[in-house]
C-alpha cells in the first residue's frame, strides 16, 4: 500500500483519513500542529500522542517532509536552498534574514513556462508543478524554519499556473492549525493570468503582487508574453476594484532597468495607471544575467521614482537587493540547476 503523504494535506482531510478508525479533529489538529508548527516528522516519540494514533499513522502514512540537498550563503546572510523532491523535480528556495524580520521565498513550481526573457528560471524550462506539500515543505524544513515571520511566493515559477497547490499551501501556511503565519505577512507574485488572479483575491485573503516592467501594453508584451493574453490594465482594474479586508495589500513590482524602463515617460504611465488606486509600487534593482548588457538604474533614479511617486499620491518603496552573489536574487534563480 502506498502510504500518505501528510505535509500538505489540511486537518479536515487528516480528520477524514483518521476518522474510521474512531480518532477525533483533535487527534488531526495535532497531528497537523506536530508537522507545521513542531516541524518534527517521527511520529512514534511524540508523548502526547496515543499509541493506537502512533500505531495507526505509522501504518498509512509519512510525514512527507524531506530536507534540502544542498545550500549557499550570500555575503549579506541571505542563504539560498535547492530542493530535490521524491519525484524529481529541482527548486530552489531563499531565506533572507532582516532584524526581527525573516523571509522565506518559495518556489511553486520547478521551472517556469511564462517565457519572459530577463528571468533565468524561464530558462531553466519548465519540469512541472509543485504540490502544496513541497511548497510547505520549503518552510518548514530549512534550518531557521522557526524564525520565519514573513513568507512570499515569488521563487521559481508562476503561482497563478498552480493556483489549487498555492491556495491551498496559503491556508495551510495562515491556519491556525497550520503555521499560524498572519495572511497580511504572506504575499504571492504574479505576472498576470487573469483568470487565476480573479479567483485567487476571491479565494485567499493574502497579498498580491503584480510583476509590471513596463505601463505601456507595447513594451510589456515584448518582455512578459502573458500580457498578450491577459493584459495587465484589465489586472490593475480587478485589483482597484476589489474589496480589501484588512491590512491586506495589493502591490506592483517594478524592475528598474537603466534607459529602458526608467524614463520620465515611464513614470508618466506609472502615474496614471495607478492614481488614485490604493495599490503600491516596490521599486526593485535590474540583475543583469550573463551577457547581458542591460544595467540596473541608479540608487538616485530608483530615489527619483519613488519621491515624484510618492508626491503624485502612490505609496511607493526602493527594495535592495538580497543575495545577488549567490544567484538568490529576483529573476536569477535556477542558475545553478541542471537541465534534465
């Protein structure tokens, strides 16, 4: 008998799996407390479980954690993880300390088929689909799991290509009987599939972030082939229109790319696609890829666009870059993965 995988899986599904044999939601409750909040995975030494629980679990299922095969740290403490799932399938996750603030950035899928040019995951190619339970398995099984406080879906691949496993590690990820991570310090990035992006803000109460390059539908479908189908003004009028529950932010993320998408014309569009919206700019470095010969703006033209943003009336903020030494950065992971 092939034995269940339980990381990734809700209490109410580990209830019914438990259920016949005369075990109650608190039984589930904690089992799913020892795997996402406890992180431990032998299930024959936890005390407070009873030994017909014990007995039982070992019988039908595994816990389904399983640790990283490798890992790298940048000079500014950043530490990037590479994952290699039962199946096969490469990611690879980052962890970025900050004070009292640590973030964990998670891949949904290993590889990517969105195509855009500038990302080194998109070139890796596309090997499929993570479930939920290797998406938590990237928080729960790296060293500092019980320091992190913020987790953002913005690894390799496209959250919305894998909406079901997303939603649904995002519950796993806020529940109570989860990790009990508050929604608002969850965000999920996306380069726009309409479709998915609807049901996700219906779906999940965490933050969105939208990924631009460009105000002009022209520039943008040159860069982010997923505007061709779903362009991203038709995104930004769902995300204006939305009714927000509280604290939860909805956001665009620029990429500042010297000459190309950092002009005056550029803040202009900037300007009147998002006026008067509520939602908010993060202005992020270029990471230049090898042969490249774009540069990322300047410190003073990133400060530039935030300022006049800011002053127009968006709430704007400069991200620095973290762990571009190691490859961890924006659009760079996978760089050290092996194409099959």
């Amino acid at each position: 008998m092939n034995k269940i995988n339980l990381c990734g899986l809700t209490a109410e599904e580990i209830f019914r799996i438990i259920q016949p044999k005369g075990f109650n939601y608190n039984h589930a409750f904690a089992i799913t407390n020892t795997i996402y909040k406890k992180r431990r995975s032998d299930f024959s030494r936890i005390s407070n479980f009873p030994n017909k629980l014990k007995a039982r679990l070992a019988e039908i299922a595994i816990p389904g954690s399983y640790e990283p095969i490798a890992s790298e740290i940048s000079n500014d403490k950043t530490i990037k993880y590479l994952f290699r799932n039962p199946e096969g399938k490469q990611f690879e996750t980052v962890y970025i300390p900050d004070g009292k603030r640590n973030t964990v950035c998670i891949s949904t899928q290993s590889g990517c088929r969105m195509g855009c040019p500038f990302c080194v995951t998109a070139k890796y190619g596309f090997h499929g689909n993570l479930s939920a339970g290797d998406i938590i398995n990237q928080i729960i099984s790296i060293p500092p799991a019980e320091k992190v406080t913020h987790v953002v879906f913005m690894g390799m691949g496209e959250p919305m290509d894998n909406l079901e496993n997303v939603v649904k590690a995002t519950g796993i990820i806020s529940a109570e009987w989860g990790m009990a991570i508050s929604p608002r310090n969850i965000t999920v990035s996306t380069v726009g599939i309409l479709p998915a992006v609807e049901l996700f803000l219906e779906r999940s109460g965490c933050n969105l972030t939208l990924s631009l390059y460009s105000p002009y539908e022209d520039e943008r479908i040159n860069v982010i082939p997923a505007e061709k189908k779903y362009p991203a003004l038709k995104i930004i009028e769902i995300m204006k229109n939305i009714p927000l529950k509280k604290k939860r932010r909805l956001s665009i993320a620029y990429v500042l790319i010297k000459d190309i998408n950092d002009t005056d014309h550029h803040l202009s569009g900037l300007k009147k696609m998002l006026g008067g919206s509520g939602i908010r700019v993060n202005l992020l470095p270029y990471h230049p890829v090898k042969n490249d010969e774009n540069e990322p703006s300047s410190d003073e033209r990133m400060h530039y666009f935030k300022h006049n943003l800011v002053i127009s009336g968006i709430s704007a903020s400069v991200r620095k870059s973290r762990g571009a030494d190691i490859s961890a950065a924006c659009g760079l992971l996978a760089s050290g993965l092996k194409h099959d």
